[in-house]
C-alpha cells in the first residue's frame, strides 16, 4: 500500500504529470497565469474539482450504466464547479469577475475528464482521491511556476508587490509577457527544460 | 424594430473575433485538439470545418435557452450543466443525422463530432456570450466568428507542422513545444490585426 501511495504521488507530480507528459488541460488555465493572484485561486478551484470529483466518479462506479458514463462523469464535474463559481461570487466578487468564463471552464478542462476516466472509474474512491489531488498538484505547480515568470517579466511584481531589480528603471518591462503569446512561449520553455530532464535521466539509465 | 445597427454590430463582433480576440490565440480555448490534431491539413480542415458549425448553432441554441427560460426562472447559476448538455445533445444528433442522410459528410466530419463535446471553446464561447450581454443578432455574428478564427489558426499550424516534419528539432522540444512556440508566434502576428478596429 505504502509503495502504491508513492507512486501515485510521483506520477502525479512528476513522472506523468498533466502538463509537460501528458499536456492535458493547458486551455482553460493558461488564460489566467498572467497574474500569480488569479492563477492560485485557479489552481485550489482546479484541485477541488478534480479531487472530489474522481472520488466521487468512483464512488458511483458501479452504479453508472457504461454506455452513459461520460455525461455523469459531466454532470459530477460540473456540480463541484458551480459549488467553486458560487463560493467565489459570493465571498470574492472581484476575483470572481477576474476569472471570467474559466472557472466555468473547468467542466471541460480535459484533465478533469482524463483522470475520472482513467482513474476514477476503474479505482476505489480513496485510490481516485488521491490521484485525483497529485494530478492537479503536479498541474498546478507547472502553472505557478508560469504565472511568476509572466507576472515578473511582464509587470516586474510578485502577487502584486513590486520587485527589487524588476520594478525599477533598469529593467524595461516586457508587455509580451502578459500578452498572450507570452503564455505560449512561457509554456514551451517550461516544457522544454522539464523534458530535457527527463531525456538526460533516460539516457543515464540506458 | 431597426435591425441595421444590430447587424452591423455583429459584423464588427465577428470581424473582431475571427482576428484581433481570436477564441484560441487570445483565450486559449480549444487549445488541446489544437495539439493534438494539427498534424495534417486534410483532418484539421475536418475538425475546423466541424468546430464552425458546432459553435455557430450551439450559441444561438444556448442564448435562446438562457434568455428564454433561464433568466426567467431565475436559474442562471444552473447554466454550466445546461449548456453542456445542449452542446453534448446537439453534437449528438447531428452525428445521426449526418449518419443516416448524408454519409458523405459523415465521413469527413463524423469522427470529429464527438471530440468535440469536449472542446473548450464550444463552451467558451456560449460563456463569454453570457458575460458580454450578446444579443441575439450579435450572438449569429460571434458564433460564426469565433469558429472561423478557431479553424483559421488550425489550419494555419497544421501547414506549418507539415513543413516542419523534416526539421531537426531539440529533443525535448519536439511535439507539443514547437508546437506551442509556433502558436505563440502566429498569436504574435494575429496582435498585429488590433489596428483594424481601433476607435470601436
């Protein structure tokens, strides 16, 4: 049990992780790395949904006829979004207003989907859980790691607070970053370097 | 009632939406068939083909559902699961009736049909048309728009991944990096189109 647990915690996180292995679920959250403040809240929007809603598609595994099993699996995933999108109208507005249509986006973020069915469907629900919450941890710190670059590059701050060196007059903003192919290009070098690990770990293996 | 301001309304929309806020260089929906199924011109021009149509009639679907029954009942938070399952339900049976009438179509676009339930965009799209207070008229011209901008980029990338076929590419970079550069550069181009409809 203890070996299973470890490595569903390192698939999740390394190994197979959502973004750089698997890219899966880049669209909905890549909209909102251009600032580290939106991509936190995203990221525990993210974790929620995916989490409980593998535990719950498993859960119900052996209730769902097979041949409706991704319109429940839809529907499962959507009610954890609207419990987010209600919390986040209700307690934060502005954030709420930030985000836009993404956190609705969720429902068809396909990692969701990917993980209940690989998953969530064949597992015991703690088994689902856990997956679940290592999948969207290994998805959300790619994604953390994307959003300080862009938000440093771009506005030289930190969750909104100015930066030393990036802030003052000797470092010339690059508006790019926040722009959106800023995105692109912070995902594509985030994904390089991350392979290249990898690569050079196969090739010392061999 | 005087449709000419609507109309030219939703030409502007339309306009804006193919170029300058394009649904996939500027809010990164429908970024993983965009992925994975750029490879070959001839199956991107299926899928585009298949996400214009899709997109065009499940936002006017959508918009006459949320203004007809939604807003009235009060249930706008319910809007998640409804439009998923109107976009789901619609892409469905036009899957059987492409399937029973006309085989030729289903075979061009038929495999595509189902990928598309879960596309981003589709989603996105009716969201975004909630968010800005579309109505009905610039909803049409949003909808088309968006869809042709989505299949635009599509085919784009997958004449440009043709051509890139035969290039020596840094290992880890190969796939879904390049791919993301490229994408990062045509949305570097698209930004260029923001002049056109200045002063709107």
């Amino acid at each position: 049990m203890k070996s299973e647990t470890r490595k569903i915690i390192s698939d999740g996180l390394w190994n197979n992780n959502p973004i750089f292995r698997q890219v899966l679920g880049i669209c909905s959250t890549l909209a909102v790395t251009n600032l580290l403040a939106n991509t936190v809240v995203m990221c525990v929007a993210l974790i929620f949904t995916l989490s409980l809603s593998a535990a719950t598609v498993s859960m119900l595994r052996r209730f769902t006829p097979r041949n409706i099993r991704m319109m429940v699996e839809t529907l499962i995933i959507a009610f954890y979004v609207i419990v987010v999108d209600l919390v986040l109208k209700a307690y934060w507005p502005e954030m709420s207003t930030n985000l836009g249509p993404y956190v609705g986006l969720i429902i068809t973020n396909c990692i969701v989907m990917g993980r209940c069915e690989a998953c969530g469907n064949i597992n015991p629900p703690a088994h689902s859980f856990l997956d679940g919450l290592f999948n969207a941890l290994g998805y959300s710190f790619v994604l953390l790691i994307i959003a300080t670059i862009r938000e440093l590059f771009g506005m030289g701050t930190f969750l909104g607070y100015p930066m030393p060196y990036f802030s003052g007059p000797y470092w010339d903003k690059w508006i790019v970053m926040v722009a959106p192919p800023g995105a692109f290009f912070t995902l594509a070098v985030v994904t390089w370097v991350f392979r290249s690990f990898e690569i050079r770990r196969e090739n010392k293996s061999k | 009632m005087n449709l000419g301001p609507e109309i030219s309304q939703a030409f502007i929309v339309c306009i804006s939406a193919v170029f300058t806020q394009n649904i996939l260089l500027a809010y990164f929906l429908g970024l993983c068939p965009f992925l994975g199924v750029s490879r070959e011109v001839k199956t991107a021009t299926g899928l585009g083909l298949a996400v214009i149509f899709v997109l065009t009639s499940t936002c006017m679907l959508n918009w006459l559902v949320y203004h007809y029954i939604l807003v009235l009942l009060g249930l706008e938070f319910f809007r998640f699961i409804l439009f998923i399952i109107i976009i789901a339900a619609f892409v469905q049976l036009v899957e059987m009736v492409l399937d029973r009438y006309s085989p030729f179509l289903y075979q061009k676009l038929g495999v595509f049909l189902p990928l598309i339930t879960v596309n981003c965009a589709i989603l996105g799209a009716s969201l975004f048309m909630v968010i800005r207070d579309y109505s009905f008229i610039v909803t049409i011209g949003y909808g088309f728009g968006s869809g042709l901008g989505w299949f635009l980029a599509i085919m784009a990338m997958a004449g440009i991944r043709q051509k890139l076929a035969n290039d020596r590419i840094p290992q880890g970079l190969q796939g879904p990096g390049i791919t993301l550069i490229i994408a990062g550069l045509m949305a570097l181009a698209f930004m260029g189109f923001s002049g056109v409809l200045q002063g709107r």
